[in-house]
C-alpha cells in the first residue's frame, strides 16, 4: 500500500535528518544559499514564495534573508486549519506560528491566492525522484495549492542531496515539481508520462 510505504519512508527520512551534525547543516545551508541564488538569477524572479526551515530541515533562512535585501518579494506559507494556506510577506524581525506550529512571519496575512503572482515557488520535501514526484511531510498543504493553481511558476523542492531518490510512492493526488535545489546543485526534473 502507497500510504504505508510513504510512512516507512517519512519516518527513514526524519532519523536521517534527525542525526545530521550542526556542522553539516550549517555547510549544507551555506551551499543552499548559494544553489538557490543561482536559481534566482537563473529564473529572473523577482517575487517568490518560500517557507522558514525548521531545525532539521535543509536552511532557508540565509537565502531568504539575501533575497529580500535584493528587494525580491518573498511570502511565507501559513498554514490554516482548514488545510489551506495563507501567505505573508518574508519579515526577517518577526516570526510566530501558525495554526499546525510551522514558523511564518507576522504581520499582514494575505490570502490563498496571493501566490498566484510569484515568479519561483520553492517547497519543502522529504524526498524526490527524477521525474518530479515529490513526498512531501503527509499534510498535503502544498498539493493542495499546486494542484489548484491555474497558471503555475517553475516549483523547486530544496532538499538535502542524498534526499533525491531513484523512485517515490506515488497517489494521484500528488502534484510533480519542476525539479530540485540541493547543496550539490540545481536538477531539472522530467515530467510523468
């Protein structure tokens, strides 16, 4: 069963991250920051959605800092009860959480249809495969708003290298992705058949 292999999966994924040295993840959101300014530049975006990583999860937080002192809009996920998200401009002195405890910015809340008008949407994984399956954590926030969006921007997952998988379950209501952000470079995924 899909759901169960996605569980064994999730939970392999989070000891690994769970495990790694604070010197790696320092080196890894350094090479992170570096990956997804070439992104940037490579894109011209010059609005994004992103999220704040949260401790174990590959770092977001330097390169969301360097693109807004670029003057790039960036919004932040806020997660709503309902399994919808919010959005919030990137506010590097004021962070809160949201409905499910996911850090977000404070202030002015916007609604599901703000990311409508980004350039670049970067998302979190916990693993992806060539072909643009991505696994996300089991909330299906981000399927929700990918597969409702009418015009879509390229969507990158940033994920640890090793997190770029031969193959991931796969149900049909998972939404591919455009490729992959890691410390070792920028793939390009394929699309599914």
């Amino acid at each position: 069963m899909v759901a169960d292999e996605k569980r064994a999966l999730r939970a392999e994924l989070r000891e690994r991250r769970r495990i790694r040295t604070s010197t790696e993840r320092q080196n890894a959101e350094a090479a992170l920051t570096a990956q997804l300014r070439t992104l940037v530049e490579q894109t011209g975006a010059r609005s994004l959605s992103a999220y704040l990583s949260l401790p174990d999860e590959p770092g977001t937080r330097e390169f969301l800092r360097w693109a807004d002192g670029e003057g790039i809009q960036v919004l932040l996920p806020v997660s709503r009860e309902d399994g919808l998200l919010d959005w919030a401009p990137f506010d590097d002195e004021h962070e809160e959480l949201d409905a499910v405890g996911m850090p977000t910015s404070g202030g002015e809340l916007l609604g599901p249809i703000a990311i409508n008008d980004v350039d670049l949407i970067l998302v979190p994984a916990a693993c992806v495969a060539p072909d643009g399956t991505r696994m996300g954590w089991g909330q299906g926030y981000f399927d929700k708003t990918l597969g409702s969006m009418e015009r879509r921007p390229p969507v990158y997952a940033v994920i640890f290298d090793e997190e770029f998988v031969d193959d991931v379950p796969r149900e049909r209501h998972d939404v591919p992705i455009d490729g992959v952000v890691m410390p070792r470079g920028i793939v390009t995924c394929s699309a599914h058949d």
